[in-house]
C-alpha cells in the first residue's frame, strides 16, 4: 500500500494538485510538522501543538487538498539539523506569506531579517513594520508568526532585556537562544 | 456542513476499502490504476465538495465510475450500471471454513454485495455506491446472496 500513496503523492504534485504538502521532522524540541504550498514553506507547527489541528486549519485557510508529502521537504530537513547543531545560521527556504497579514505581516518580513545571534525589541519590530508606536501589536505579530524557528520570532525580546514569550514555551526560547551565543 | 478534513486523513481511513472494492471489481493486477485513478479524481473534485458527511460512499461512487471506465478501455463489453465484473471479489483474510468458496459461487451480484458486506464491512448505501445501484437493489443482492449461501450450507 505505502509505494501505492507515494505514487499518489507524486502524481497529484505532477498534476497541480498537491496543494499543501507536510511532513514530520525530528528536532531537540520533539517533532515539529512542516507544511509548503508550491510556492514555498507556509507553516511550522511546534511540538507543543497538537499536529491534526494544524492539519485541519491548513485544509480550511489554505486548501483541503493537503497530503503528506515527505520527499517535498527534504532540503528543509536538512537545514534544520544543520541549524539545530548550531552549523547553519541563515535558512535559504522559499516561504508562501499567505497566512499573515497586515502589520503583522509586515512584522513578520522583519523578523525574517533579524541576523542570526542577534536579538531585537519588539519596540524595534513594530518600528522596522512602520509604527513605532504598535509595540502590542507587534508582540502579537510575534506570538502568531506561522513559521516560528525559520522565521525566528525567538530572537525578539522584551525591551527590559526579559525574554517575553515563544509559542514554544520559553524553555525552548532560552535553548534557541543559547545555541546561537545569545544567552 | 461539516468542514473538508486534510484530504491525507480520508487517504489513511478509505484507502484500504477502495483498494479491496476495486480488487474485486478489476482485479488484483489492474486495481493499482483504478486505485490512482479513483484518488486522482477525488483530489481534482475535493475542494468542491459540498459536504464531507459521507465521504466514503462518495469515494466509492468515483471507484466504480473508474472500474467501468476500465472496462471499457479495454475493450470487453460495457458493463450496465448495475453489473459487476465476472472476477471475484477477493477478500484480503477470509475466515475460511467453506464460506467464502459458497461466496465465490454465487452470481456476481450477490458474490460483491456479500463480499462488501462482510469482508469489507460496508453498509448497504456504500455497498450501492460500489455497485452503482440503488441502496435497496443492493440491499436486496445481499439478501437473496445469504438466502443463498444459508441454503447451501444448511
């Protein structure tokens, strides 16, 4: 049966219809699940999210035509245990940006930009999205960031030198930190 | 209207039922392609789907329309709406104390509505969706293939 749904699998993205594709990925923290569309990677589930919900809200935000995909994510795999063994500080990953939006997409291109090994304030990041003035607003635009490591919200931090929060818990935040010299 | 589930969850659940209908309706060598076919199908017509209420029976309509698209194909008589093919249904693990061979026996019609029934476990709308008829024809394939199989193994 499996070489029968890898067939499917190659099948569908040959014929345009493999609209979402995913893929379990081991890391330190436990498995996170990555999601692409065609136009690149669209979503990063941290463990401490339960995958089927991810799932679902990619088939109603995106497209019920969402298959697992393996072999589609194997450059990201790679990538990510180079990062993780602290031996990749740039991710070279096209990203599809369709589900932000706003400022917090805005928001969200600029923590994409944040160097590796380096922080910001979410003072700075509603600042570099246009509104100083938006500091709430941008530590939403952190704690909803769809792509969480790639597009490393870890590296924002509280103005006063706190950590502030991570959707990944902030254990994980410290660790992500620390293995980039921050911490 | 329930949402669309991420179509890999109605892959992992139906998958096996497609595969063991089509089996018995074009046989083990060419049920690979029915099965391509059928799934190819249904990710082309998903997204437009009204409702997921009964996703299984729909799948089963589309495996039928394609076992009769590969009948045609090649070349053998076309088959009416009804009808199955003249290949047995194959269950995967027959309990098997001389009641899958009084099965085997049966008229085509009957043998696919019992074999559906109690070795692919389907109730009567899917076992229609399968066949292509109405739920009380197959309702009826079924009963007369057990009034048949209790006669000959009384």
């Amino acid at each position: 049966m499996k070489t029968s749904l890898d067939r499917l699998t190659e099948r569908a993205a040959a014929e345009g219809l493999l609209d979402v594709a995913y893929a379990n990925v081991d890391s330190p923290f436990g498995q996170l699940l990555l999601a692409a569309t065609p136009r690149g990677l669209v979503r990063v589930n941290l463990p401490n999210y339960d995958p089927e919900e991810t799932l679902e809200e990619l088939a109603a935000k995106v497209s019920p035509r969402v298959l697992e995909a393996p072999a589609k994510f194997e450059r990201a795999r790679r990538e990510l245990d180079l990062y993780f063994e602290g031996k990749l500080t740039e991710f070279d990953l096209p990203i599809d940006w369709q589900l932000t939006h706003g400022f917090r997409g805005k928001v969200q291109r600029a923590i994409k930009r944040i160097p590796y090994g380096q922080t910001r304030t979410y003072t700075e990041m509603a600042r570099s999205a246009g509104n100083e003035r938006a500091v709430r607003a941008a530590g939403t635009a952190c704690g909803s960031n769809p792509i969480p490591i790639v597009v490393p919200c870890h590296r924002v931090l509280r103005s006063g030198g706190g950590l502030g929060g991570y959707g990944g818990g902030l254990p994980m935040k410290e660790e992500l930190l620390r293995l980039e010299g921050v911490l | 209207m329930t949402a669309l589930p991420p179509f890999q969850s109605i892959l992992d659940e139906h998958a096996a039922v497609v595969m063991g209908v089509l089996r018995g309706a074009v046989g083990r060598a060419d049920a690979e392609d029915c099965f391509q076919e059928t799934f190819l199908a249904a990710l082309r017509a998903y997204p437009k789907l009204d409702n997921a209420d009964n996703l299984r029976g729909w799948l089963l309509t589309i495996a039928h329309r394609k076992a009769i698209d590969h009948h045609r194909a090649n070349g053998r008589r076309p088959l009416a709406v009804a009808q199955v093919p003249e290949t047995g249904i194959e269950d995967p693990d027959p309990a098997d104390n001389g009641i899958w061979t009084a099965v085997d026996a049966l008229p085509p019609k009957q043998r696919a509505a019992v074999a559906l029934r109690y070795g692919s476990d389907l109730p009567h709308a899917e076992i229609a969706a399968a066949l292509g008829c109405s739920p009380e024809a197959a309702r009826r394939s079924l009963h007369e293939g057990i009034k048949r199989l209790r006669k000959e193994l009384a």
